[in-house]
C-alpha cells in the first residue's frame, strides 16, 4: 500500500513538473522580450547621462560608479533561455538580439529589436568568419528575414496639434527620466555617507570597548 501511494505521488509530480515546464517554455519568448525592453530603457537612461553617446557594450550598464548604481544586474543581460543577449551599436544605432530556443543567430526564433540593417551585418560578418565567401555573405540573408511578414503600409502622419502634443509627453517623460535618475544619485551618496558615519561609529566603540576590556583588567590585578 505505502509503495503504491510513492508511485502514484511521484507520478503525480513528474506530470505537474511536465505541465509546469510546457507552461514556462510558451512563457519564453515573452520574458526574453521584456528583458530586452528592460535593457532597452537602460541603453536610454545611458545616453541620457552620457551626452547621447550608447554604451560600447551591455557590461557598462552592470558596471556602477562611486556616484551611479548599476543600472542592470548581470543575470538581467540574459535571455529565457540563459544566453547572453547581443548587442551591437554602430554609431547611433543599435540593435539587441536573443538566439531563441536554439542558440543560433539567423533562425527564425531570434527575437531582434533594433537596427534590422545592423543585424543583418553582424550574421553577415558571422557568416564570412565561418567560412563562407565573403561575396556570398554579402548576398544572403539570415533566415529570421526571409521568414519575416512583409512590412506594414507606412502611417500617415500625424497632425500639427498630436505631433505637438506627443513631443510634449516625451520631453516630459525625459525630464522625469533624468529626476528619477537624480533622486538615485542622492540616495546612493545618502546612503555612502550614512554607511560613512556607521562604519567609523563602530570602530570607535571596538576601540572603547578594547580600552574599557584592558582598564578591567588591570584594575582587577591591583
């Protein structure tokens, strides 16, 4: 009776733990889009502070100063399925790329946002370091293009008053990027300071400590 009540639970958990894992797999590709809007937002408050200049590489965005936290942890530089997210700039452009479920750059399941240009470049470049003639390379086209809908008929554009109205929102939306990104560095030299004044807090009472430690001592010898 107790075996069977073992082989029926264990059962029971290898079909949650099947169903789980179906549930997170269709999850994926929509976590590994959020994590590059995330990076995204990151690039942006970068250039922000850095006279519109993109970072040479995502490890300047996980890297703080004695001013600046870190805008990204290095966990947040991976995909769903834990592969480092791309990035590649070219002056002001940029683009991001996931490799999808089968970690490989130019397949249908790559998740790109950004420059379409730069990523055709960088597989291009890939593809010459991998042996094909450079002519070739320069011809063909990675398979997440070829298999791509066809583009969108371009909006109209927007009236005087909405085009006005949106540049409005985004100037003020910046303003609250930099505030917020004020507000941080304050708290972070808050915070310095404050750790400042504890640390030498605690030393002067181990040395009191020591000081009152070595009178008892002598004190009771006498």
């Amino acid at each position: 009776m107790r075996n069977t009540r073992k082989l029926v639970l264990a059962l029971l958990l290898g079909w949650v733990g099947l169903y789980e894992g179906s549930a997170k797999a269709d999850t994926f590709p929509t976590a590994t889009r959020g994590a590059i809007n995330q990076i995204k937002v990151a690039i942006n408050i970068y250039a922000v502070t850095h006279k519109n200049k993109l970072p040479d590489s995502l490890d300047e965005l996980i890297q703080g100063t004695e001013e600046d936290l870190p805008l990204l942890k290095k966990e947040d530089l991976l995909d769903a399925w834990g592969t480092p997210i791309l990035y590649e700039r070219e002056g002001r452009r940029c683009v991001l790329v996931s490799l999808g479920s089968d970690k490989i750059m130019g397949t249908k399941d790559d998740i790109v946002e950004g420059s379409t240009n730069l990523y055709v470049q960088v597989w291009r470049a890939l593809q010459v370091q991998s042996g094909m003639d450079a002519g070739e390379a320069g011809e063909a086209l990675p398979e997440w293009i070829l298999t791509r809908p066809p583009p969108r008929p371009p909006l109209p554009p927007l009236p005087p008053e909405e085009q006005a109205r949106l540049n409005e929102e985004a100037a003020k939306e910046r303003e609250m990027l930099m505030r917020r990104m004020e507000e941080r560095r304050r708290a972070h030299r808050v915070f310095l300071r404050n750790a400042k004044v504890v640390g030498i807090t605690l030393i002067l009472a181990i040395c009191a400590a020591a000081v009152w430690a070595v009178a008892r001592k002598r004190a009771r010898r006498k």
